[in-house]
C-alpha cells in the first residue's frame, strides 16, 4: 500500500471545485486540516470548474463555505491569508486534453520550486457522467503515472447496479493501479464508525459473546427527517437500496459481523469486510418478498410542520415508483453468526435522524427469579449510536432498591461529548487525511464494491419488474410502512423505537 512520501508536497485538484460538495464539505474539512498542521509547509489546492471565476473571487466563495461548514467556525484573518496563497482556480473544460497538459505542467512547476516530488491527489466531485472521461484524460496525460505519488478519489454512487459497478472499475483499472483508487464513503469517516472495531477488538469482555451464542439478533437504523430537498432528479433513479444500503448500511453490517483481523493493515482489515460480504446471504427472486420491504413517504408532519410527499417533490416525477424506505433482513452465514438475522432499515421524512446499531443478546437460559422478580426485566442489549448522540450504551438488570428482589433494566453509557473536550474531526477530515497518507483501510476495494451490488440485485430485479401498488405507503413523520413492522414482527421481535427525549436517550 502506498504510503505518503517522506517530507514530500502535496497537490490536490478538485475536479468541480465551484461545486457543492467542494463548498460544503471538501474544502471546509482542508481548512481544518490545515490548522490541524497535517499539510505541511508545501502544499497546493487547486479547483477545476467549468465557472468563469476570478482566483480572487473563488477565495471569496469558498472562504463563505468555510465559514458556514468548518467546525472552527468562523475564519481568522491571519489563518485565512495563509490558506488562501495555496489557493487556486483554473477554469477548464473537463473534456479538453489542453487542460490536463496545463495540470501537469503547473504542478511539475510545483515541484522544481518546491525542490521536491509532490503528492497528487486528485478528486472527483463531479457527477458520475464525468467519471470516465476525466480518468481516460488523467490517464493519458501521465499526471498519475507514479504509482506511488498520485491517488484518484472517486465519491459515490460507483455505478447503479452490478454490471455498472463492475464496468466502471475495469475501465479505472486500465488506467490506474487498484492501490490508486480511493473509492470513498463518508459515513465510514465518522468517528463512532470507527469507534465499532475499537470497542470489539479492544476489549476482552465482548468478542468472546460476539457471536450466535448470545447474540439474538442486529438491528441497524439510519433514518432521516429530510425529504429529497433538491436531490429530487438524482433521487429519482436511485432510490433507498442504492442510496444509503448498498454503502452507509452494508457497511456497518460488515464492520458489526466482521471476523477479528491479524493486523490493521488496511487490505487486511478490507479481507475481512469482503469476507462478510461473500457469507451475506443472496436471496432468489421468489424469496425477496419474505426479506425485503419498500416504501414511499406521503404528505404528513415533520416536527410540527406539514410537508409535501415524495411525488410532489421538485423534479420527481408525480407516478414515481421510487422507494425512499427500505428495510432488508440478512443472514451472514458462516459458523459465526449462522441463523442471527440482521435487521436494516432506512427511510426519509421520518421522526428523527438517527444512525444507531443495535446488538440484542438471547435472555438467560434459566430463570430462578420469582414472577414477581422479573416483570420489567428486558434483554441485555448495546446500542451503538453515531448519530446524534455519539456513544455506547450497554443494558442490564440490576436489583431494584427494597425489601423485594424485583428486578429492573438500567443502562451503563459511554457519552463522547461528556468523555471528551475534544471536538472529533469530520468525516471528510479524516479520509482526507488517510488519502494524503496513502492509508486505504477506510475505503472500499473493487470486489467489496462488486460483492454489495450482487447481493442487493435480486432485490433491485425483483421491485424494477413488479411495480407497487400502494405508493406513497407510509406519512411524512412515521417509523415507515406496516410492512416493515411484519417483516421484524413475524421473528417474534420489533423494531428498537428511536424517539429522542431531551437526552437523547433511546426508549
């Protein structure tokens, strides 16, 4: 695996750099970086963009985002000075050749001033149409001929389905060397993500009951309160499965079923992901409907306020079929977690944004309490929350104070912002960070890629051939359709309800 280059410079291009994610997320999270001294002496930002904009102008519109996103708040003259003189624009047309040709020679430029190789890393925030076009150009032009120096990142969605997934990176993979390619999910940036391996592989007390023995059953939830706000024309051909489970949820399932890894090495730790993949469960086409449950939000009440359904949305067409819920029930199998089902769930318009992993362990083999004893006892469970309160809880009985044994349920927290002054680094600071060191244990692989979309294909086959017929299914403000409590229900258990109190506790 490539690693950064002892005291080298470092070059990152943007490939829509006037874009939105550059403004919201990219360049606040360089910002950061930058104060955090992880760049270095030598380095240079440069944003590629269609737009006619001054360099000076650029600085002013990406200094507003940094203003707005970074989580130091507002800039600082001073800091922002120092920033702003690594800051460039050049206006390009992504297609023309001449434009990598003046790429490559400003940053060979770079690098006699500096008296140095550079680090090039170049970042593809564009829509997936310009993909291709702009890795052939790339190719061609040798800016990433060194293998060891130059990193393509590549964002999501990586295709749409099997066959696209598996053309996009044989045609990356003609130009580049796998180790090149940073294929990037935010979501696995994300502190408490990471937090998952730390807290089984860190501690003695879990993995041992990490398993089929105790474990009954793994729900994860990430749900969101927002509709499709002005993703309504993207949304339309992607939907929840492609959207949020084929990456952010299958994931955390891997992180969750994975077996313990040799070493941190970063292909090891991605053996093993892929490694649950290949166990994960591929359901034939008469099997989806027992596993997998769609829906589509209808008008309803958000947090006090009426919102429109996802057919009124700007830009989704009014008889859209497309699902903005979705909850799939898997089996890993192996000898680890044979028989364990894994729950998943996603939706938009519902209650709450909430990104929460559930263990919920078997009750005890015997019970030698009184009836009395146990009439509010409730399973062992842990619940790992990344979003929004960040932490670990850990349930278990305990003995209710007075003359009776009658025993009660309690909870043991770990809170991050109650452990920690610290503020944790944003998602993107950290896979920027790890792309700028050449670590790629957070970034998915081709196969891993590969193996996600194979498993939800028939799924996607099943529902692109059979329309449904009771869409919208479910009102803005709910937990999501009926069919989803059945999908859980008909295993003897429900879904954990996520209502947020004031402490963001989870009921």
């Amino acid at each position: 695996m490539a690693k950064k280059m002892k005291d080298s410079g470092t070059i990152i291009t943007i490939f829509g750099g006037g874009g939105d994610l550059t403004w919201r997320l990219l360049m606040p999270a360089i910002y950061d970086i930058f104060l955090d001294k992880r760049l270095g002496e030598n380095f240079n930002l440069i944003g590629m963009d269609s737009k006619q904009l001054s360099r000076n102008k650029y600085q002013e519109e990406i200094r507003s985002g940094v203003n707005k996103f970074s989580r130091r708040g507002k800039t600082k003259d001073g800091d922002w000075k120092k920033f702003e003189d690594h800051l460039y624009y050049v206006k390009a047309d992504f297609t023309d050749k001449q434009a990598y040709d003046k790429l490559a020679a400003f940053i060979s430029g770079e690098e006699k001033e500096w008296g140095k190789k550079t680090q090039k890393i170049f970042y593809l925030a564009i829509p997936p149409d310009f993909i291709e076009t702009i890795a052939k150009l790339l190719g061609n032009s040798g800016l990433m001929r060194d293998k060891e120096s130059s990193r393509l990142v590549v964002e999501k969605p990586f295709g749409h389905d099997l066959d696209s997934a598996q053309a996009l990176n044989n045609m990356l993979t003609s130009h580049f060397h796998e180790n090149q390619i940073y294929r990037i999910d935010h979501y696995l940036g994300k502190e408490t993500v990471q937090n998952i391996l730390a807290f089984r592989f860190a501690n003695a007390l879990f993995e041992p009951i990490w398993n089929r023995n105790y474990i009954d059953h793994v729900q994860i939830t990430v749900s969101e309160h927002l509709g499709v706000e002005h993703r309504g024309g993207y949304y339309n051909g992607a939907g929840a499965l492609r959207d949020m489970i084929q990456n952010h949820l299958l994931q955390l399932l891997c992180l969750v079923a994975m077996e313990p890894p040799v070493s941190f090495d970063a292909n090891e730790i991605r053996n093993k992901k892929v490694d649950v993949l290949h166990a994960l469960r591929k359901y034939q086409r008469d099997e989806v409907h027992k596993f997998a449950v769609r829906g589509q939000y209808g008008p309803g009440w958000i947090k006090g306020e009426q919102v429109i359904g996802y057919r009124d949305e700007p830009d989704v067409d009014p008889r859209s079929n497309t699902e903005t819920f979705a909850a799939v029930k898997f089996f890993v199998d192996n000898w680890r977690w044979q028989d364990v089902p894994f729950y998943i769930r996603t939706g938009k318009r519902m209650p709450d944004k909430i990104s929460v992993v559930t263990i919920q362990f078997r009750p005890v083999p015997h019970y030698s309490f009184p009836m009395e004893a146990i009439e509010n006892w409730q399973p062992n469970r842990l619940v790992i929350s990344i979003y929004p309160q960040k932490g670990i809880r850990l349930r278990f009985q305990v003995k209710q104070p007075g003359l009776k044994m009658i025993l009660n349920p309690e909870d043991m927290s770990f809170n991050y912002d109650d452990a920690y002054s610290v503020q944790p680094p944003e998602a993107y600071e950290t896979l920027l960070v790890d792309v700028i060191e050449g670590d790629a244990t957070l970034f998915m692989r081709s196969d891993q890629v590969e193996l996600a979309w194979d498993r939800l294909m028939p799924i996607l086959n099943v529902w692109k051939s059979s329309p449904p017929l009771d869409f919208p299914n479910y009102e803005s403000g709910t937990w999501g359709p009926e069919d989803a409590e059945a999908l859980i229900a008909q295993d003897g258990n429900h879904w954990i309800m996520l209502q947020l109190s004031p402490e963001n506790k989870t009921k």
